[in-house]
C-alpha cells in the first residue's frame, strides 16, 4: 500500500510502499509509518493516510486521503497549511490560535449547509527536520471529499459557459455566500478550482482552509493570501475585506467561465477597467449586475449576497386575480325569459262616461262624413263601414293606453273633426249640414247612456258574486 508524504519539497513522496498494510488487521493496528526519503510521519493524527496530490499552492498542499477508522475506508481530503520558517515562537502560536478558531468557524459552516464540506479534524503536526536540525511544524485541516469536477477543470473540457450555466453558478454560490456571510466568514478566494460539482450536478464551495480571515480574528486585515486575477484591490493591498470581496471575486469568476480567458487578458491595467463584453454576448441584466460586482471601490459594489439575488430576481408583478367562473350544471333546464311586469292603472267613472262621451262623439263624425262621402260620390256602404270601424278600434286602443286622455285632447280632437266635417259638408252638401253636425253629438249622448247602463249592472253583478 502507498502512502504520499506530505513533507513540501519531499523527492520521494510517492515512493513509500508498505506490503505489510495489504493485511487489514496491520494497517488498522500500525501505530505510524515514516517516509523513507525524508523520514516524515505518514500516518496523520493517527488515522489519515494521504493517497495522492490533488492540489499545491504557496500556502499549502492538499491530498487525498483515507480514513483507516472508517470501516468502509471513507475518502476525506487533508489540507496541509505550513507557515512559514522564518517565524518567531510568538508568530507561529499566533497562526496555531488562528487555525485552531478557523476550524471551529468551518466545522459549523460545514455542519449547517450542504453545500460546504464538512470539517472533520484539525491538527497540528511536529516533525523532524529534513536537511535542518530544526524541527518543522505543519498543521492539517481534514474535510469532506467531494466526488466531481471543479469548473476550472470543466472549462477546459468543455469550453465557455452559456448564459444560462453562468447564472447557475452564480445563484447557486450566491446562496452559499450569503449563508457564509451571516455566519461572520469571509471566503477571500473564489475561482473556478474552488468551486466543485458533484455526480449529481451541485454545487460545492470549497476550500475554506485556516489561512482564510475570520471577521472576529484580532486584525480586520487581509493576510495577504489571494489568488492573483481573482481578488479586488482592497485584498491585494492588505486592507480590511468585506462580503462584496467574496462579491468580486465570483463576478471574476463568471467572466472568465464566460469567456475561457484568464483573469489577466480581460482586465486592462492602463484604463484599470474590466473590459470583457467584447467577448461574449449576453444580456444587458446579467452584464450590469457583473459590472457593479466589478467595481474597484468597495462601497460600490452590492453590499451583500441578497441583494446581488434580489438583482438576479426581481420581483414580478402578480397578476390581477379573476373570479372563478361558475361551473355549470350538467343538465341545465331552459330558462325561459322572464317578461317585465306591466300594469294599467284602471279608469275612474268619471274618465270612463268621459271616454264613452268621446268616442260616441267620433264614431258620429265618421257616420255623418261616411254618409255624406256616399250621397256625393256613391261609395260602398260596405268600405264607408270598414274604414268606421278601424277609425272607432283606434280610437279605443289609444285611450286603453292613455295616448288620448281626459283634458284637453277631449277638447282639441272634437273641435278638429266638427271642423273637418264642416268644410266638407260645406263644400259637397250644404243642405245636410245641419242634421249631420247633430248627430256626433247625439250619439256622445247615447255612448254615456249606454256605458252607464253597463257600468251600474257590472257593479250589481260584482257585488252579487
């Protein structure tokens, strides 16, 4: 069995064989193994045994390793953070306190969202020198071995991203972000290596080692530590970091998943702007909200994670609500139309002998006119009575609906016929003048007698039954 030794600068650190740990009792059992290049102790904290070099910065190693207490042999991943050698006694507990606090802030990080990998150990590590008497002093970080690719190594594979894949990442660490902020943390080293994506297609952010500032160490300065492209101006210079740091860092990281370009071929120093557009095309939202995210000064930037969310999704307008329609029945009856109501007020006796006294006034009129139409011209009796009749129903139907009422149009109409009658006498048959202008008034008297009559045996009958 191979075990990789995490000495820096170690030339055989993939050359340590161990046969014996083929046996399962010996290689749970072993109390430690040593390099047999640099004389390193392989087996970290007791438990951890380091596979394969996954990573190497300035700053620190991580490797791949497995859990020999797991009984299924569980992969975590060791981060290796080595100080620096020339550092004071005082400097080097000053960096073990900031590990140790660190690691507790990550340990909760890692508990409460699952999207940062959990923190399993964390530990200092005294070894002998290699080519020095000094003893070296090296401290480890043990997490969550997330199985996938990170988007740096899929960028290569794959070419740019869409739009549609940068907004993805972007909501999905922005998320992350904001947890991480809320909890006091500030990440300081965004790229695409630093983001991982597992089997299942999530989202990870990962590195989260001890040399990244907590909000609560002493100094609210930078240490220093940065990825040169990807951290804003106030990080490079070693100033206090903010969470629109964190900000800055992913927009870089958008553009350069946009684009396939490193970081140093999209900034222009001379104007110092970020000039990126040019080579991608994207809509207009998502290429402002970058650009605020890529401002120099801090204060303008976003302030927070939400806000950068917010921006993403903006807030749409509900639609107006609509009553829900009225379901129907399945069989539905005819309706049948409902007619308005109608009423007539009824006559008085005095409108009604009114009524009679009009008509048998006109129906005169007609009678004297007709007769004297057939003396002149020798008409049809049979036409003369035809055009009587229509004349004398009309008149009935227009005082039923009170077209011709008790007034003045009792007055108006008679004058106009007795009129009418006269001139046509006058002109045709002034011998009957006389006796035909009587008779109109005779028969209003017979119309009142008779409607009288009629009036007192209606009312006798009515009291009867």
């Amino acid at each position: 069995m191979k075990i990789y030794c995490t000495r820096p600068g170690c030339l055989g650190a993939d050359r340590n064989n161990f046969t014996d740990l083929e046996d399962q009792m010996t290689l749970k059992t072993v109390q430690q193994k040593f390099c047999t290049t640099c004389g390193m102790p392989l087996i970290l904290d007791g438990r951890y045994l380091p596979e394969l070099l996954l990573g190497q910065g300035g700053f620190g190693t991580a490797y791949l390793a497995k859990d020999r207490r797991s009984p299924t042999m569980k992969y975590c991943v060791v981060k290796q953070f080595k100080p620096s050698s020339d550092l004071n006694p005082q400097q080097l507990a000053t960096a073990q306190i900031l590990f140790e606090r660190e690691a507790h802030v990550l340990e909760q990080l890692g508990n409460k969202h699952p999207q940062i990998p959990d923190l399993f150990a964390y530990f200092p590590l005294e070894a002998p020198g290699w080519q020095t008497s000094k003893p070296e002093s090296f401290f480890y970080i043990v997490q969550e071995y997330i199985n996938g690719e990170n988007l740096e190594a899929e960028l290569n594979s794959k070419g740019k991203f869409s739009e549609t894949e940068v907004r993805e990442v972007l909501q999905e660490i922005l998320k992350i972000l904001e947890f991480v902020h809320d909890h006091d943390v500030i990440h300081r080293d965004i790229k695409p290596s630093n983001i991982m994506r597992d089997r299942q297609g999530i989202l990870h952010l990962l590195d989260f080692g001890a040399v990244k500032q907590v909000t609560q160490s002493p100094a609210g300065t930078s240490t220093g530590i940065y990825s040169l492209g990807f951290a804003p101006p106030e990080q490079m210079r070693g100033h206090t970091v903010f969470p629109s740091t964190d900000l800055y860092a992913l927009a870089v990281t958008c553009i350069v998943l946009l684009t396939a370009k490193d970081p140093q071929d999209l900034f222009d120093s001379y104007s110092n702007q970020w000039n990126w557009r040019q080579f991608v095309r994207v809509s207009d939202e998502l290429a402002n909200i970058l650009d605020k995210m890529l401002l120099s000064t801090p204060s303008d930037r976003f302030g927070s994670a939400t806000q950068v969310l917010s921006a993403l999704n903006p807030p749409q307008i509900p639609p107006i609500p609509q009553p829900p329609p009225i379901p129907s029945p399945a069989i539905s009856p005819p309706v049948t139309p409902v007619q308005p109501l109608t009423t007539t007020r009824s006559f008085s006796t005095l409108e009604l002998l009114s009524n009679a006294a009009f008509v048998g006034f006109e129906v005169g009129v007609f009678a004297s006119l007709g007769f004297a139409i057939f003396k002149v011209f020798n008409f049809n009796p049979m036409v003369l009575l035809i055009i009587g009749l229509v004349g004398v129903t009309g008149l009935i139907f227009a005082q039923y609906h009170r077209w011709i009422e008790v007034g003045l149009d009792f007055i108006i109409i008679p004058l106009i016929s007795i009129a009418a009658l006269y001139f046509i006498l006058s002109k045709f048959n002034p011998d009957s003048l006389f006796p035909l202008i009587i008779v109109p008034l005779i028969l209003a008297i017979f119309s009142v007698a008779v409607t009288t009559l009629f009036r007192l045996i209606y009312i006798m009958l009515k009291r009867i039954i």
